[in-house]
C-alpha cells in the first residue's frame, strides 16, 4: 500500500494531471493499492486567496478556508476522472469525507485524527482513493486548512492512520539537496537523509516538505520518499530512521538557509524568572510562529532577549513588543531588523565531529560576512546574517564542507 | 426573515458580490433576519465542466458533483468576507454544512430534508447566514448538485425550512413578464403571476426560476418574488397563491416557449394495456426527463406513441427506442426530429373563457405555421412546431391575446 501525494505543480493543468494518472496506473498494475493525495492545481490557491483580499482587507479565516479549500476539491475529482478515464476504479474524498479531524486554528489547523474506514474499504474493492491534501474539519463541521503545504501532513497522516508501506511525495524537484541548485549550481542530491536532518533542513527552509509533515512521518515510523514527478526514472530521496554506516562518513549533509527571517530583540530586560514568557507569551497568543530564540547571560540585573519570526509577522510581533510587553516587563525598548537571513550547517555526523562551528565561523569572516546571531543543535549550527550576503554565504560554506565533491554525501 | 438568492450573473465578479452586499446590508439595516443563498460566479460553473471533459470524456456524475459544487462553496465564503468588511456579522455553510440531505441523483439530485437548527441559531445571534445554492449531500456524505439552476431551489427549500417571510429571487431580469422581451420587445413585466402560471411558464422555458423552486414554493406555501440583482427600485413580480379580481380580467398572462425540444415517435404500437410504461420506462431509468407525452386513439390495434425531451438527450432516447424497446414491443419504427420548438399560451383565465385554442390555432395558420403535436392543460395550451418558426409564433401569438397593450396584464 502507497500513499502518493502530488503537488500543485504536477497536477497544474489537465495533461499533467493525466501523467499523474499513468504514474497511478502503472504502481496500480503492480498490484499496489494506492492513495493519491492531491493539492490544489498551482496558481489556484493564490487565485482564491486574491479574491478574497478583494472582498474583505483582512479576509476572516474561517471564511478563508471555506474559499481556498475548494482548490483541492476540483483536483481530487479531476484525478479521480482521469483514473476512471484510464479504466480505473476511483473514489475522490474532500477532508470532510474522509473525517480528518483538525483543531479550529483556521489556516493553520492541525490534525486530531483520521478515520481511515471507508478509504480501506474502498482499496479492498479495488478503488483508487483520491483525497483532498491541505484541509479538514474541525469538530463543529467547520472547513479547516493545514495552511501551505498541508498536503505533504496530509499524506503523512494518511499513510500512518492506513499503516502503508510508503509515502512518495510527488514535487518538482527529484530529492534533497545538499542545498539549493538554485544558489550552488553545484549542489547534489542525497540519496538518504535521516529524519533529524530532514527537519532540520525542512525547517531552515529547504522547502522541499513541510516541516510538520516530516515530524509526523517521523513519529509515526512512516516511510517517506521524495520524487520527482516529471521524470520516469529516479528513486529521489528516502528519508530513514536510522543512521547506517555511510552518514558517518559525511559530516555535514547539507546546507540549509531562510530569507525570509526578521530578527527582533528586546533590550534592556529585567534578568528574572518568567520574562521569556512575558515576551513570547502575547506573541505566541497572535499565532506568530517564533523561529530562533537567543538570550545571553545578563549584566547587571540586565539582559537582552532576542528572537526571529517570520518576515511578514515582523510588524505585527513589533507592534506586541511595543504596545503591550515593553512597559509591562520594564524593557528598555525593542529593535528590529527584518532584512536579515538565516544560514545553516545540518548534519547527523557533526554529533562526533569537532571543529565544525568554528571552520563555519571562520570561512564566514574570511568572506567578510558578520554573523549577528548564533544558534545551535544536535546537528545543525544556525547563523543570522545580513540578507544581502544570503547566497555568498550559502556557496562558500558548500564548498568548504566538501559538498561539492561528486562523491555520496550521506 | 427573509431569504434571498442571487444566481451567477449578480455574483459574477468582486465589485458585483459588493452591490449584493450591500443590498443586504440595507434589508439588514432595516431589521430583517437574513440568509443569503448563492449560486457560483457566473461562467464558474461552465469552467470546471470544462475542466472535468478535459480528463473524462463522460465525466463521472459523483465526481462531476465533487468538482462542480466547488463553484458555490467560493461565493459563500466572498460574500461572507464582504458582509463582515461592512461591519456585519457573516458566517457561511456548504450544503454539506447545513445537512441539505438529498438523494443519491448525482447532477439532479432532489432534496430530502434540510436541519435548519445552525441556521436559525446564527440568525438568533445576529448573523447574516450565506448559504452555498445548488448543492447537498446524500446520506453516505456524498456531495450531489440539484441540477443546473437548483439554487432557487435551495433558496425556496430553505425559506420553507425556516418559514421565511419571503424568498427573494433576484436575477438579470427585474420579473416574469408576458414573454421574453428579446422575442418581442413590446413583452411587459407581470406584478403578479400565480403559482400555477408561473410553473407552466418555468417548465415551458421562460428560464426566470427553476420549475422545482415554484413547486416547492407552491408545496410549502412560500411567498416568492422575482427581483432584479442590478436595480435599486422595483417590486419585481410577486408569485401568489390566490387569484385575486385583476386576474380574472387577463385571460392570458404570456406566452412561454423552448428552443431546446426534440420530439419523438415511436410508429405501429400495439395499442393494449402497459404500453405506455414500456416505452417510457427504459427513458425514465436512463435518467431522461420527458415533457410532452402525446398517445393518439389507435386503428386497427395499433397507434403512434410521441413525447418530447430534452434537445441533448434525444440521442441518448432514441438510442434506448431502437436497442431496447421497438422490437421488445413490437413497434414498427422510431422517428425523431431534433428541429422542433414549443410554443404555449399559460393564464389561470383561460379556464372561465372558450375559444382560446381555437385563436391560438387560427393565428398560427395565418402565418403557415404547421402545428406538429398540441397538448393541454387546465392553463395552457402547448403546440410543437418546426424551430425556425419559434419567433415568429410567439409575436403573432403575444400580439393576437392583447399582451403587447400598455395595460395590467395579470
């Protein structure tokens, strides 16, 4: 049993959406039963979102959601003819239909649960199932959305709700990258990545998989395999829990970076108990997401408190520090920088590696690149720099991690 | 409480959702509980037709369903966002929300029941409720449509469900009139029509409301008027229950016709009992509508049996008499002719005067128009003739019975 999940770029138009279905239709004929999980055909999405703006400045929500997720509704059935088209037997499922089951954070829900019967009852009578990606409902019947790039969640949870063997997901790249070909014409594909880097390089911005799918492919032991779906041929890049022998030759995987990242820091905040939750508490409640987070040791009873959010939250967390946390926690003020990008080394074998931040460090200032703020983990080390030195930044740490090299990174 | 269903051409664009909100705002304002019901924005519809023949040649009715319903489910949510941009309270529902339960008739459903209970607590709160036209679901969950124009449908059937005061249909049109004025410009706008007018009228092609919507509003007592989307005065026309005096002084309130009639007749029946439902039984399971039914007295044991459907499904019956039914029967042969119109005279006053038909047939014979079939009933007399002669029957006939005379017709 598969689960596919196709992306708006492959099922864009209707003679796409008919290379999806002779995809289907030949792991069909190898016995296969198979899921299809759809997004909405590209351009569609942003389509519906424009209509929305023109209506409302603010489009609510809930309403939001009840327009984009048509999106996924017409491709399910689009797919679902082209299969029957074929000679196939093929049912389409909206969210609703299938019951995934989602909190009410409209745009941005997450799922509760999946009952996953009528779909196993179909593939027992020898149907396709085709499901909508990206949306579900919540307990009162609302219309949720798992907000950009749900569909890869979706699929994941199919494919665990369904315990099948794996999830492919269908992009327009064919694996990951040790970084974007796009900034390093040099950069390979992985034929493996562990889970821990996935999230890493997902989460930093690789953009290949939704973060949160991979967490929930990761939890629930799920198989994931990315592909492209413009070529025949390719095993694109599986996804493994374990770490084998050869990731231990490759200490860094890959190169993972963010432009989209602003960064903002509270000065001058009393150095006590409960002020990180002062700060990001009121944040936190407005839905912003918080990315980096950084405090240093205090001075003087005093320190200050830094975090990023995403670029186009920046004014709105700004807005938060300054109206409502400033006076109340007794901050000095609060400053912000919302062109700056974030810049990441990942790797599984910098666990037993030594030496790894410091030759990033320095092959960044050998570039004259400064580095404002640092984090790190287990396997990644993060930096925020300047937004115009992104892409210098990005190719001179592949280079110097012999990602170049033509050899099997992971 | 008032319902109010504006079809494709009023919600057809951003700006236009934008006169229909403000249109409602203003009954709003006025102290109305509301609940507008939407079809999709003109030319939607057809779009994702279009789409769904690109991937099946005979798109799949489920499937079909599952793309088309799509159409409704974006206006509800615009409208709503636009209603709340102008400070009211909006909240919309999918068929599928609202548990429109209907059958499993995938394309051409009929509603079953409609739960109201989500409705009438939105308006005690004072919502505005936006409810998707068009469209249910069946009991499995399957998402159905009720046909093309099946949102006055939903409109009616909701006002019944709530006891509306009033369904307000508004279109491109601002009310029934004596005919279609592109046929004959001198056509006058009715201020009232009776329920069983008005259905003669919808069902012989005046096109201003779906002949399931009137009997639906005729069944369950609901007041219906015909408003246009595009004027701000005008009282539209009201469809009543009672013949008050001014009617008795009309004897005909228009004349109705269809473009889109094909005849058919199945020659050498064997004139006995069960006939009738032999040849119309096969029609009627292949999901065919018939209109005209027309069975002569027989000669020598055998008859000719005729009926009129549909322009698009003559192929599709005449397929089913040959294969079928003829030689089941014992018929002699099957005739057709896809180049034939109907032309009718509909008024509750023609049942208290003589010498309606014999007018209607004498003004036609002047004009050496032949009459092909004639049927009645209690308030219209319907005669299929050759198609090329359709605008020239219906202004010889709409001047012949005064309607072109600048008076209250009805």
């Amino acid at each position: 049993m598969i689960v596919q999940k196709y992306g708006g770029t492959s099922v864009g138009s209707p003679e796409r959406i008919k290379n999806v279905v002779r995809r289907v239709a030949k792991y069909n004929a190898l016995g296969h039963q198979i899921i299809v999980v759809v997004s909405a055909m590209s351009g569609e999405t942003n389509r519906l979102i424009g209509l929305a703006k023109e209506m409302q400045a603010q489009p609510d929500p809930r309403e939001l959601d009840m327009v984009v997720s048509t999106g996924e509704q017409v491709t399910v059935g689009l797919v679902s003819m082209g299969l029957m088209q074929e000679g196939l037997k093929a049912k389409s499922y909206t969210g609703a239909q299938v019951k995934i089951i989602t909190d009410s954070a409209f745009t941005k829900a997450r799922i509760l649960s999946i009952d996953e019967q009528n779909i196993r009852a179909d593939l027992a009578n020898g149907y396709v199932v085709v499901v909508a990606g990206f949306q579900g409902i919540d307990k009162e019947g609302n219309i949720t959305t798992l907000g950009r790039g749900g569909s890869d969640t979706t699929g994941v949870a199919i494919a665990a709700a369904l315990h099948a063997d794996e999830c492919q997901i269908y992009t327009d790249v064919d694996g990951v990258y040790t970084t974007d070909p796009r900034v390093v014409p040099e950069a390979r594909r992985l034929k493996t990545i562990t889970f821990e880097e996935m999230l890493e390089m997902a989460s930093l911005g690789s953009k290949v998989l939704q973060i949160r799918a991979v967490e929930f492919a990761g939890k629930y032991k799920v198989k994931l395999r990315v592909l492209s779906s413009f070529e025949e041929e390719g095993d694109g890049t599986l996804i493994t829990f374990e770490e084998d022998e050869k990731m231990e030759q490759a200490i860094i995987s890959g190169i993972a970076f963010n432009r989209d990242e602003a960064k903002i820091t509270v000065r001058g905040v009393p150095d006590k108990p409960g002020i990180a939750y002062q700060i990001l508490g009121p944040i936190s409640e407005a839905n912003v997401d918080v990315d980096m987070i950084i405090q240093n040791v205090g001075v003087d009873g005093s320190t200050d408190f830094s975090f990023t959010v995403h670029r186009n939250e920046f004014d709105k967390a700004m807005d938060i520090l300054k109206n409502q946390v400033q006076n109340h926690i007794g901050a000095r003020n609060v400053v912000g920088d919302n062109k700056t990008a974030k810049v990441s080394v990942v790797g599984v074998g910098m666990r037993s590696h030594v030496g790894i931040a410091s030759k990033m460090f320095r092959t960044l200032a050998e570039e004259g690149i400064n580095i404002q703020m640092i984090s790190t983990s287990e396997i990644k080390i993060s930096v925020v720099i300047d937004e115009k030195y992104l892409e210098l930044a990005v190719r001179v740490l592949h280079k110097a991690f012999d990602l170049d090299l033509d050899q099997e990174p992971a």
